[in-house]
C-alpha cells in the first residue's frame, strides 16, 4: 500500500493495514474499501479530556471490560502481548493481541497473533484547536470469513457497529465517569421498523460497567 503523508508514526508493515492517521489535502481518508472477506471501520469522537490521560486509559487492557461491550476479561501476558475474551451467555470468543506501535499520549497500534478473531487496529489521540479538547479517531480491521456468524451470534450486531458504540462508551466514560445505560428504562409498544433498528443497532446488547462495577 503506498504510504501518502500523515500525522505520526507510520503504522508497522506487519498491520497489513491502512492508518487511521492518513490524510490527504488537509482531510482524512475515509478507511479502505471492504472486499477479500475484510471488514473496516473508522469512527472519530471529540472528547473533552487531555490526550495522555485518554490514551493511559485505552492502554490500561485490564480496564478494557469497563467499556467495550462484552469483553469479559483481557489477561497481560506480555509487555506487548495479551489475552482477550468475549462472552454472550454460554458463548465465547478468545483471541491473543500484540502491540505494535506505543506511543504515549498519540498513539496505539494492534494486531491479533492468534485464537478466534483476526482484527487490527489503531487509535489516535490529537488536541483540538484551542486544547479545549482530543479528537480520538480508531481504525480497526476485522477479517471475517467464516468467523462473521460467530461474531454477530455473539456480539448481536455488525462489528462496525460495536466499534462505534464503544467508542461511544470511552468518550462518555471519560467525560462524566460513567457510562449512559437504557436498560430497564420503560417504552411503549414498538412498530416493525423500531423492532428492525433495535436488532440491527444492538440494542439487547449489556452496557459496560463502567469504572465502578469493573468486570472480572
């Protein structure tokens, strides 16, 4: 893949991957196309706290259950390499990541080196105009093939769209220390179209704890 200018490090060959970095005449690039059984995404949140301290809470991976939806555990098994597990009811996924770009307070790389699920990732932290804020913009990378019924089996919805909603969750988290749940919030009957939206945006899918109920 050609390498057009960007802010930061390059991203390692070894993520086979486009940067969610890359811009392009002042603008970023919108992520790669989906095709080869690959699927991208790239999402961008403005979050009102200070780069390094969003970035040591992304790279703290024990806290990761706190926010990101059903993982269950992440185990340090390394100074760069981890141990990840997803679970919905009696089903799991596990996987193995490495690190492979670290730098504090800009920017986090990853790749998955073995287990159920082959991602690659990014996430970049950069001040907003006035330092009144960090605009954090992730690239991730899901080949799926035979894994995508698994994964939506489990997830409950497209992986595009749980990228998004934890994002969602870190910048609320954050921000207010906490992190907006419906659940048991009380609604009248639902038409088809409003029963299609809650299947396909996930909508039975468990909040994250959160810092104050941190998963085991």
């Amino acid at each position: 893949m050609a390498r057009i200018s960007r802010k930061g490090a390059e991203t390692p060959p070894a993520t086979q991957m486009a940067s969610a970095g890359v811009i392009l005449n002042g603008k970023y690039l919108p992520p790669p196309t989906d095709d080869d059984g690959k699927l991208w995404i790239r999402t961008s949140a403005l979050i009102h706290a200070d780069p390094l301290d969003l970035y040591q809470r992304w790279r703290d991976l024990k806290n990761i259950p706190a926010w990101q939806e059903q993982i269950e555990r992440v185990t340090v098994i390394g100074e760069k390499t981890s141990h990840w597990l997803m679970r919905s009811g009696d089903k799991t996924i596990e996987w193995d990541s490495e690190i492979l770009a670290d730098e504090p307070g800009r920017r986090i790389a990853w790749r998955s080196i073995g287990g159920e699920s082959e991602n690659a990732g990014e996430v970049i932290f950069e001040r907003s105009p006035g330092n009144r804020a960090t605009l954090v913009t992730v690239l991730q990378e899901f080949r799926m093939g035979k894994l995508a019924n698994l994964w939506e089996t489990i997830v409950g919805r497209n992986p595009k769209q749980a990228v998004i909603e934890n994002l969602r969750h870190f910048k609320a988290l954050a921000e207010t220390g906490e992190i907006p749940r419906t659940e048991g919030q009380p609604h009248g009957p639902r038409g088809i179209i409003a029963e299609a939206k809650k299947s396909i945006y996930g909508e039975k899918t468990p909040t994250p704890p959160g810092d104050d109920q941190k998963a085991s």
